[in-house]
C-alpha cells in the first residue's frame, strides 16, 4: 500500500450489574420485550434517577485496569438527540468529564509490543433496541436494554493494521473479563464495536477522511469489516476520488461494508449537566477498594507464565485469553512436574472437546487437581499417551478421576517385560520382512512391529518398552 491505515475503536462494555444504572429495573438478557422498563428509564415526567453505585464501582475498575487517569470528581450529562429507541430523547452519559482518561492497553504484534492509547472511558446508559420488521413496513422497539449501564472505551487514533485492531478488542475484553466487570458476550450485545477508518500517503501528518464501521458482532467481523474498508478507500484514492464521511454497516454474509447515512464533521448534541444527578464524588477509601479488587491481568500473567513455567509465547497467549482458563492451567502447573506438558493436553484434547459439545471452558467437569493426576500417570508410566485421550475423554464426560477410570475400565499399561515377551515373539515370527529390514539397519522398520504389539495389547503395551524389547529379541 501507498497508503498508511489510520483505526480508532469505539468500545462499549455492558457492566455486570443486576440493575440498570438509573433503576431498579432487571438487566437480565432475553426478557420478553419491553418487560424490564419502568417510569424512570422510560424518562416519565416528574421521576429522578437514582445512580446504581455498583455500576460505578465497575467503571472505576475498567478504568484503573486500562490504566487511566481516574477522576474522583465528575459528572452526568444530557446527549440530546431524537431516535425511536430513545424514549427521553436524551441520553445520560458523561462529557467533559469522564471517569478516566489518558490510559493505555498493550499489544503484542510480531513478537513485538505495542501501546494504544486509551482516550477516555465514561459511565453512560444504554439505548433501546430497534427490530426491523421483514417486511419492510415498520419496526418494533423493545426498551428492555434502556438504561442498562455502560462503559464506552473510546481508543486514541494508534492502530494501523486491521489485525492489530482485533487484537486490541480481544485485550479489551480479556481485561474486562478478568475484573468481572462485564461478560463481554458479543453475541448478547454487552460488548459492541464501532471502528473509525480512514486513510493517509505514508509522512502525512494529517489524518485522511474517516469512515465509521457498525454492525461487528465478532473479533473476526470487525477484521474482516476493516480489511474490506481499507482496500475500499484505498482504490478510490488510487482512482483519484474524494471519500465522504459516512456511516457504513458490515454485512457479514458479503464480508463488505455499506454506506447507511453521512456524517456531519460534529454533532451538535447540546450536552448540558443532567440536572437530575449531583456531582460523584469518590472518596479515597472507595477508590482504594476498588483498586484492590483488580486482579493480576492477562499482559501480567502471561509474562509469569513464560518466565515461572517456562512456556513459550504463543502457549501463555492461548492461556491467558480466559481467566478461569488460565487459574486452572496455573491450579495444574503447580501440581505436575512438566507444565508444558499440561498446557499441550490443556490447548489440544481439552479445548477441542469443550469446542466440540459447544460448552465453555467454565463448565468443565474435572478439577485441576484431577487434570494433574492424569499428567503424573502418564509421565509415571501407568498409562500411554494414547490411553490418556480415552481417560481424558471418560474424564470430560463423567467427571470420575483417572485412577477410578483406569481401574473401572482395566486401562493399566503393561510395563512387564516377562509379560510382553511371548507377544513380542509371536509378532517377530509373522513378520519375518520387518526383521530382516531390522537387521539391515533400517530401524524405521522397527515402527511396524511396534504398531502390531500395540495393537495387540489394545494400546495397554508401554511402547518404550516394547521398542527396546523387540530390538534385544531381533538383535540377539
């Protein structure tokens, strides 16, 4: 390219409230429409809102974890503005003084870090939601989300690369994440991603016209809805023409994005201080408490891992996206002797098989403790590598620790050389070509043989065992 790619993100985070932050209507997901509404977050004459001080707590802790600059003095503001979903034609949310400001959230690109910086993070309420009829002929609101509480992480102009913005995203939510301050379910709405894009020749200091990207409802979206939109403006610039300010919507089924409206270089939304609400003030010790509750994030652990575990980068990456993943990684380094050989069982069998019954992580149903068991009777050589995938399996299933599987199923390994030895004889009587190709040297051979003895066994033969058997029988 020609051109430098220029991304900011709009971020917003539902809190992980009961309440909304105004009421005390639910927040619960998936009500029937418009069930969870009342006359305050319907803006009734005549009601005062109530701010919920758990929603705060919250937003002070995304703050402090995105290592902004956290007011303790601020304010609620009006945004006037007029739209179906909207049923006081004014949102509260905060303007000139947010809760945090001038943070930072780390990357990793390359094998390399890199700091986007963090404009803002502000307290403000959700909007209802507008479901469009099939039809054409009107739309249906369902105000159940009004007055939800939200966060809005409001990222500097710093991401150059449509990856680089995704990988921002999946820190963002990791961190949120491991503070409890959100689910973060994109699926739900309670994580949602708006992109601005514009486009610059490389040694322009100023930022090109910018594009706004809705409708993203997956890391992989917002890539792909970026990367459609960088080679967009990037070939109409080539052809010498003029991009427009604009919102544009992401069609997941064409991987392309879709002017919807312009955009005005500002919106004039009028804010005023909500003369419902007074001034938050946030005392030391709410502060202190608040910073206390954050725990060791995922930039933090994934170093620990690395360094304590000696696990390569890509291992500690994978661990530390989820943080019930990775306490149950770091609950089950701590028990075995070889952590890389947890974190491989942990990444291949036991993820696919949560990925497979549609299960998250969470809902695993063995302990770490009886994860590590499993690692010490493999690496004691009670059972084979391949016995622990059914053990593993029956494990996943049931629950049951590997010692009552082994002995239930009769899955022992067989490590007696008396024992092996007649089936060793036998297997080198009926393969006499296999033998022979032994004895020239060409141990390759010695695969085949092996194979048969585990095949006789039924997997239960130690194959160190059998391979050095078979040799001394050969070669004797």
């Amino acid at each position: 390219m020609t051109y430098e790619t220029v991304i900011g993100l709009e971020v917003h985070v539902e809190l992980g409230t009961k309440s909304k932050i105004f009421c005390s209507c639910d927040t619960s997901f998936g009500a029937p429409p418009n069930s969870h509404v009342c006359p305050v977050c319907m803006g009734s004459p005549g009601v005062l809102p109530v701010l919920n001080e758990e929603a705060l707590r919250l937003g002070m802790k995304a703050a402090l974890a995105l290592n902004c600059q956290v007011r303790t003095d601020s304010k609620f503001d009006r945004k006037n503005y007029f739209y179906p979903d909207s049923p006081k034609a004014y949102q509260i949310s905060q303007y000139d003084e947010p809760i945090g400001e001038q943070g930072y959230v780390e990357i990793e690109v390359n094998g390399e870090k890199k700091r986007i910086g963090i404009t803002r993070v502000h307290l403000e309420e959700d909007a209802g939601k507008l479901n469009h009829s099939p039809f054409g002929d009107g739309s249906f609101v369902d105000f159940n989300r009004v007055g939800i509480p939200l966060i809005e992480i409001v990222s500097e102009p710093d991401l150059r690369t449509p990856e680089e913005a995704r990988l921002y995203l999946e820190q963002i939510k990791a961190i949120m994440q491991y503070c409890e301050v959100s689910e973060c379910k994109m699926e739900e709405g309670s994580l949602r991603c708006d992109a601005n894009i514009s486009l610059r020749p490389y040694g322009q200091e100023a930022f090109g016209t910018k594009a706004e990207i809705k409708n993203m409802n997956s890391f992989r979206n917002v890539e792909r809805g970026l990367e459609f939109e960088q080679q967009r403006q990037e070939k109409a610039l080539t052809r010498g023409e003029v991009i427009v300010q604009e919102t544009r919507r992401f069609d997941e089924a064409t991987g392309s994005t879709i002017s919807m409206r312009g955009k005005e270089d500002a919106h004039d939304y009028r804010y005023f201080p909500d003369p419902d609400l007074p001034r938050i003030i946030v005392s030391d010790a709410f502060l202190t408490a608040c910073q206390e509750e954050i725990p060791e994030l995922p930039a933090a652990k994934r170093e620990r891992f690395m360094q304590a575990y000696g696990l390569p980068a890509y291992d500690a990456g994978v661990l530390t996206t989820s943080r019930f993943l990775a306490e149950f990684f770091d609950a089950t380094a701590q028990q075995v002797s070889d952590p890389k050989a947890a974190s491989n069982w942990l990444m291949g069998d036991v993820l696919a098989y949560m990925n497979a019954s549609g299960e998250s992580i969470e809902a695993i149903r063995v302990t770490p403790t009886q994860f590590a068991d499993l690692i010490g009777l493999i690496e004691d050589g009670t059972i084979s590598t391949k016995i622990a995938k059914t053990v593993l399996k029956t494990m996943l299933d049931s629950g049951k620790a590997p010692k009552q599987i082994i002995e239930e199923q009769g899955l022992v390994q067989i490590s007696d050389v008396d024992a092996l030895t007649a089936i060793a004889k036998a297997v080198i009587e009926r393969n006499p070509a296999a033998v022979q190709d032994v004895l020239e040297g060409k141990e390759k051979a010695i695969g085949s043989l092996v194979g048969q003895m585990m095949k006789e066994t039924k997997g239960k033969a130690n194959p160190a065992v059998v391979n050095q058997l078979l040799k001394d029988l050969i070669l004797s």
